[in-house]
C-alpha cells in the first residue's frame, strides 16, 4: 500500500468510525504505529482538521467531510457483480434494490471508466445453480412469508406459524407432528439456496434457528420485543449437538466423488488399503440415511448397528418397488 493510499484510508476510517486509536489503525493497515503518528502530522500539515486525546485517540473536527469518492473499476466490477449475485439469488424485493444500486454506481462513472467495468463484469458470472438446474423459483406464499418475517425483523413484531420440524421426513422412525410457535424473529439468513431466520421461541424458551419453507400459516402479532443489545446477526453460530458418530465405508473407486460430493456432517475421511473411511456426526441417524443410500453399492454403514439396520430396510423396500 502506497502512503497516499495508506492516508486515505486513514481518513476514511476517521470519517467512519469517528475516534480511532492510532495502534488500531496500524493492525488495521499492517503497518506500524510510529507510521500511523508520522502519517497523522502529514494530514495535519495538509490542513486536515484532526484532534487528537491522549489515551483516547484521533478524530476529525466537527464539520469536515471527504467528498465523495470515485470507485476504480475493479471496485465498481465487484460492487455491481455483488448486486448480480442478489438480484438472482434473492426475492424481487431484494433484486428491485440492487438493480438501483447498480444503476446509481453506475450513473457516476465516466465513460471510459463504465467500458472497462463492462469488460470485467462480462468476464465474471455467478451461477445460479437454481437457475442452472430449472429448480422452480419460490412461489407467491413463500415470497409472502419471506416479506412478513422482513417486515417482523425490521419493525422487530412477534410472528406465529405452524413449524414441521427437521424430523418430520420420509426417513423418520416415527411421525412428528406439526408445531405452532410464537417467536420474536432477530434476523434473518440466506444459506444453500434457503432462508431461515434466528430468533427466541417462546415454546421453547430460548433462541433457535427456521427455515422458512417449513412454516405455514405465519401470522404477524401486534406484539413488539426489544431485540437484545448483544446479538449479533453476523456473529451467530447455531448449537450443533452433533453427538451421534456414524462411520461408513466407501469403495475406493468411489473416493473422488465422495470428495466432491461430501456430506454436511461429514468430519473425516480416510483413504484405507481397501476402502475409504468416512466419519460423520450428526443429531439423529434420520439426518443420514438419504446421503448413505444415494450411494448405492458403493456405501456400507459400519456403525453404529440401528443405522446398519434402517439402511437395510429402506434398500428392502427400494428393491420391493422395482419387482
């Protein structure tokens, strides 16, 4: 980094996050604080109006602002990929939002600036591996559920809805009956081509995660909640409770697919003389026994034994509906 650009980003942090210690913006800009002091008397010099406090730090005076600044077009490039990626990934609400972003960045780009940003966007793209596959879109009830729990984040309302559980599937030792819930939804994320939401479940007294195409019947409530002060979307991680070891044994021609192809839970795997070992952990042996069948002749669950046995009953019964 050049020591313009290295002072720039300086005023810009300034700008941004107001009082900044200088040993903050030395590890921030990996450079060293005695840098940090000889850029801070540069700016000074320049005329930059910059107070600083011993022990507290450096800030701007009150009524300087940077004018805007212009973006590279690499910068711009990533920015307008970025509103691409949303447009295709999320719901027309979202992409509606990131087409004008992208019309506005590009609205203050000259000419030739807009040409080369051209040039790199047409060298990018970002699959929509829905798109690629025709996966049906969403249709208008979960568009509606996805605008309700956004309207229920924002205005921070409580919602109601019937719940079918990650048990309720068609590999299930029993039936699990639907739930209805009264959660205080927190915010809301996107992963693996689903949206789920985190927020506390007064059913369950306490915060848990749902994904938004096993609700049903949702009800915004005219009950508000205070989100706590100390959560933080961006820093959630979910309880993963993933006690139960499973171990399968996969033919070693099948190794290469097996790695391209891993399971979510799946925590080793080793290349053997004959075989390859596959370690896995999960909640419940349900969460398993779509992955391990997919593999055909090719998988053999070695432990733990229940698992051993409901694989052999679900190939029984997948060999009785091809006779």
């Amino acid at each position: 980094m050049t020591r313009s650009d290295r002072m720039l980003s300086i005023l810009l942090e300034l700008q941004r996050s107001g009082v900044v210690r200088a040993e903050d913006l030395a590890n921030r800009l990996e450079t060293s604080v005695r840098t940090i002091y000889r850029d801070m008397e540069a700016l000074s010099i320049a005329g930059i109006p910059l107070r600083s406090t011993p022990g507290i730090g450096y800030e701007l005076m009150e009524g300087f602002f940077l004018p805007p600044i212009q973006f590279t077009a690499l910068e711009a490039s990533m920015l307008l990929l970025g509103g691409d990626y949303i447009a295709n990934t999320f719901d027309q609400a979202y992409g509606d939002i990131a087409h004008a972003a992208q019309e506005k960045i590009e609205a203050t780009m000259p000419e030739k600036q807009r040409l080369q940003v051209q040039q790199l966007r047409s060298s990018i793209h970002l699959l929509n591996l829905d798109e690629a596959y025709h996966v049906p879109s969403a249709d208008e009830a979960d568009q509606e559920t996805l605008g309700l729990v956004r309207r229920a984040v924002l205005e921070q309302h409580a919602i109601s809805f019937t719940y079918r559980s990650r048990r309720a599937s068609p590999y299930a030792s029993e039936e699990t009956p639907l739930s209805t819930r009264s959660v205080h939804p927190y915010g809301l994320f996107h992963s693996r081509g689903s949206w789920s939401f985190v927020g506390h479940c007064n059913l369950r007294n306490g915060l848990r995660q749902f994904r938004l195409d096993r609700m049903a019947s949702v009800t915004l409530l005219p009950d508000t909640f205070q989100r706590p002060a100390e959560f933080r979307m961006n820093a959630y991680e979910p309880e993963q409770n993933f006690d139960l070891e499973v171990t399968v044994s996969f033919a070693k021609e099948a190794l290469p697919w097996v790695q391209e192809n891993p399971s979510f839970y799946l925590t080793g795997l080793e290349e053997r003389e004959h075989d390859a070992l596959a370690t896995l952990h999960c909640r419940q042996e349900e969460d398993l026994v779509q992955w391990v069948l997919s593999w055909g002749r090719h998988a053999r669950v070695l432990q733990p034994q229940s698992l051993r046995e409901s694989i052999q009953e679900h190939a029984i019964a997948m060999a009785r509906s091809y006779v």
